[in-house]
C-alpha cells in the first residue's frame, strides 16, 4: 500500500507528538520519585555577620566585636548564633452550638356581606356556587445543633538561628529541619521573636515563649498524598455544591 507525502508527514507529526507527551509522562514520573527534601528560603538559616578588622595602633588591649565574656554562660544573641528550641504545643479547644427557631401563620378571610346576606357566584359547569371566603395556614421549623472539638499536641526540638537583633535587645530566630524517609519527605519549621531573658543556661527555649510564632509541620510524598482528599471529594463539599 502506497501513502501519498501528505498523509506520511500526519503519521510522522503524529509520532513526534506521541512521543513528547511519553517523554513528559516519564518526566513527571521521574520527578516524582525523587525525595530529595527541599529547602524553604522563607526559613533558611542566617549566616553569622562578619567580624570588622580590628584597628590598627591604637594600643587598646579591648576590641570591640572581639570579646567573649570568662563568666557568662555562651547563649545565642548575635545574629547567626544557634538556638535550640522545645517544642511543647498542646492546645485543645471545644465549641458547642445550638439553634432552634419556629415559625407559624394562619389567615383567615371570611366571605363578604352585603345587606346581611354572603356574596357567592354560580358555577354553571359544577352545578354549585363559590363562596369567596379564603383561608391561609402555614409553619415553619429549624432545629441546629453542632458540636467541635480539636486537640493538637506538637513536642519534640530543632535548632533555629538568629537572624536579626531588634533594638530593644529581642532576637529574631528562624530554622528548618528536613528529614527524608522513603516514601516522602518531613518538615518541621520553626520562626518567631524570642526575648534573651527567655533563654536558659543550656542555649534551650520553649516553643511556648516564642512571639510571633510560626510553627509548621508538613510533609510531601506518597504518604502526603494517600492521605489527602481528591479534587471530585473536594467539589462535593464546598460551597459551590448546591445539595
């Protein structure tokens, strides 16, 4: 069998086609099952600031950016030091809700009088008459009752550094950790202002006593995504659904 040019150039557009949208499907896959954690800039860590020269031929034994106290306990406070902090969240909240409304009308229209005697008009086809007296009832009832109840505990510890010094002295902290396990990545992040009263002698504060916190506690991966609901679930319980 004999193909014209014009149908060998479809079967050969059709080919190139066929054969990018497999090589993007193995992209896509290929992609998919590398679980390399990655980095959020949002909560990279700071490096330390660098320390200025000191002078020269001043004769001063003491150097400013230079000194390091013999009797206090070495604890974060310049920017790029680090910090540990306690994770110890354990928030719980309940919310009860009731409604209940109930609504009833009724109308009553009696038949019009004229000289002492009711008003009607003859039906010729029913072989009656019609009384214009009308009568009107209607009820309506809701009852809503919701009950919520949330219970979130978060503990265990990462390390976090400074990345900014206020002026009052506060410390800005932010820090990521990155944990690859098969079948998906973890990430805790921590960010927030800390005061330096705050901080023990062991270079330790609690997630409690973060201002500002932002604690955040996610994960990518297969096993993300088994627990995740679908687009269509999705579409059955949002607003947008009528029933």
């Amino acid at each position: 069998m004999m193909f014209s040019q014009t149908e060998t150039e479809v079967h050969r557009i059709g080919f190139g086609l066929r054969t990018l949208l497999l090589l993007a499907i193995a992209a896509a896959l290929l992609g998919g099952c590398n679980t390399k954690p990655k980095r959020d800039p949002e909560f990279a860590a700071a490096p330390p600031v660098e320390v200025p020269p000191p002078p020269q031929g001043n004769g001063a034994i003491f150097q400013s950016g230079y000194e390091r106290s013999w009797f206090e306990n070495v604890v974060a406070r310049r920017v790029g030091d680090v910090l540990l902090v306690n994770l110890v969240e354990d928030t719980e909240a309940s919310q009860t809700n009731e409604g209940s409304v109930d609504k009833s009308n009724s109308t009553n229209i009696a038949s019009p009088t004229f000289f002492g005697r009711g008003i009607s008009f003859d039906l010729p086809f029913a072989g009656g008459s019609y009384d214009l007296s009308q009568s009107l009832q209607s009820n309506t009832s809701f009852a809503g009752d919701a009950e919520n109840t949330q219970n979130n505990e978060f503990s265990g510890s990462i390390s976090v550094t400074v990345t900014e010094v206020l002026a009052n002295g506060y410390l800005r902290v932010r820090g990521e950790k990155r944990i690859g396990m098969t079948g998906g990545n973890e990430y805790i992040r921590v960010s927030g202002t800390i005061r330096p009263e705050d901080i023990s002698d062991r270079n330790t504060v609690d997630s409690t006593r973060i201002a500002d916190a932002t604690l955040v506690y996610v994960g990518d991966g297969q096993v993300s995504d088994a627990s995740k609901m679908g687009w269509l679930a999705k579409f059955f319980i949002s607003v947008v659904w009528p029933f």
